[in-house]
C-alpha cells in the first residue's frame, strides 16, 4: 500500500506588525504577534517514483502559469538536498486560501509540506538546519513552521512564546486584490517604531482587542495607498455589531476582525456576504499548534 500524509497549512494572521529597524542588507527588521487561524489549505504527499504537484481548490488559478515553481516543490527539493536523498513524491495542494494576500498562505504550504515530506521520507533533520532551509524559503516560513502563537522577531525568523490567547471569533476578508509584500515595503515612509510585546495573556476578546489597539499594523497605511479597498474592507468590518478590532493583516490585503464569539461572527459574515460581492469573506478562529 503506498503510504501517504496530509498535513493543514493554517491561515498566518498578524495580530499586530511593528517595523522597527531595517538590516545592511535592505531587509526590514520587525517586531509581530503571530497567530493561527482557520480556515486552510491542505498539503498532501505519497510515495511516488518521481517529484510532482498538483494544485486545486478556488485559488488554484491563480497559481498558474507564473514563471517560479511552487514554494511547495522549492521545499522538497531543498529538504531532500538537506536529507541527500532524492525529491520522490506526489504532491497535492488544496488552495483554499488567497494567493498573495497577507495571511501566509505559500508559506504556510512550504512548511507543511516541510512536515509532511519529513514523515514520509522518516526524516528527523537537524533543528538548526531546518531552520535554515526554512528562512531560505521565506521570511514567513520559520513561524509557519513553527506553527503555534508565537512573537517574531528578526526578519521573520526569531521565534520567541508569546502569551496563549482567549477563546474568540474572527472574520476575514479579502476584497480580491493581490499585493506583492516588496511594493508595500518600498511604499513605507517615516519613522520606525518600537517592539511592543506583552507578557500577561488576554481574558478574553475584549482584553485582546484592548492590548491589540495600543499597538498597530505599521504596513497598514502604504498598502491602503497601493489598494485604496483595503479601506473598504477595514470600514465594512468596524461596523459590524460585536466588532472588537479591524486590522489588515501582513502586508494585506487580508483583513481581520475579531469578535467575542463564533454567532456574532457568522452574523458578520452574513450581513457582508449580503452587501458586498466578489470578496472573500470567511468565519474564522484560532487554532490550537499544529
């Protein structure tokens, strides 16, 4: 029987992104609460007598005729090199999530192909050097990797605990528009800003809106002026009854509201469904390390 692994590639959130610092190299150093979320892609691997990937699901299009392979396939040719073995498997990616919309879906995919490929190939790779497989694939990479609630620091790849979060309700939308992570650094001006993390864990929904407020998502503003709907969306989501917080997430243009339960998020996502068409809107919640 030929032996197959399936692993969930979660939604990557930033809770809140504080750019404090830019590297020699051009790179921005940041400072980010890293959360989980729901809903998924799903990466599957199995036996194979060579390396392929397949790609379905509502965003599978869009990862079609680009001129890059897949971070998937760049992750198993990079872990079996580490590994000295060859990339044998068949891969399939079940894309559920936006392409290039701030929430980490390719990284997330990159890592947990990263999982599944070591369970498959019984590979147990040294910490220090998955790691740098990992930041060699992605900024993002490391803390999808990592997989559970998390402060990043770095450019991505310094992962320290952060505080467990309470149990509550998010909404995500995205109003269909991509936004290439290099553009909306290259838009950014002023001032840096200081880290800001929190050792005390939030109640509850409204404890974690409060901690959340103080702090900001500093590539918020040029991503709006690269894609002025990011507005929209944030305006849309303030207004729905039982909203906490709106924040865009990452780079955007993904944005998130959180609510105290899943009923005033279902409501939420109703009432926009109803109103707005040909965006992305979706229930969500945390979910526990992967």
């Amino acid at each position: 029987m030929t032996r197959a692994v399936a692993i969930d590639a979660p939604a990557k959130i930033n809770l809140y992104l504080h750019i404090i610092g830019r590297r020699r190299d051009g790179f921005h150093t940041l400072d980010s609460l890293i959360a989980f979320a729901a809903p998924f892609d799903r990466v599957s691997v199995a036996e194979a007598s060579a390396l392929s990937l397949e790609v379905s699901g509502p965003f599978a299009s869009a990862l079609q005729n680009v001129s890059e392979p897949n971070l998937v396939e760049t992750a198993a040719c990079r872990l079996a090199a580490l590994a000295g073995i060859d990339p044998h498997a068949q891969i399939a990616l079940d894309k559920q999530l936006p392409v290039a919309a701030g929430i980490g879906g390719g990284s997330s995919d990159a890592a947990a192909a990263l999982r599944a490929l070591a369970t498959l190939w019984n590979l147990a790779p040294d910490p220090a050097e998955l790691s740098a497989l990992a930041i060699s694939l992605g900024a993002d990479v490391p803390m999808c990797l990592h997989g559970e609630t998390c402060f990043a620091g770095g450019i991505g790849e310094v992962i320290e605990p952060a505080p467990v979060l309470p149990k509550c309700a998010l909404v995500l939308v995205n109003p269909g528009v991509s936004l290439a992570t290099p553009d909306v650094f290259r838009a950014r001006s002023g001032d840096f800003s200081a880290p800001a993390r929190f050792d005390n864990a939030a109640r509850d929904a409204q404890d974690l809106a409060e901690l959340l407020g103080a702090r900001r998502n500093d590539l918020e503003a040029p991503a709006m002026a690269l894609a002025p709907v990011i507005g929209d969306v944030l305006q849309a989501l303030e207004g729905l009854p039982g909203c906490r917080l709106a924040r865009m997430s990452g780079s955007g243009a993904t944005c998130f509201a959180l609510f105290d339960d899943e009923s005033q998020a279902a409501q939420g996502v109703d009432k926009l469904c109803a109103e707005r068409s040909g965006w992305w809107i979706t229930p969500s919640h945390f979910v526990p390390a992967n």
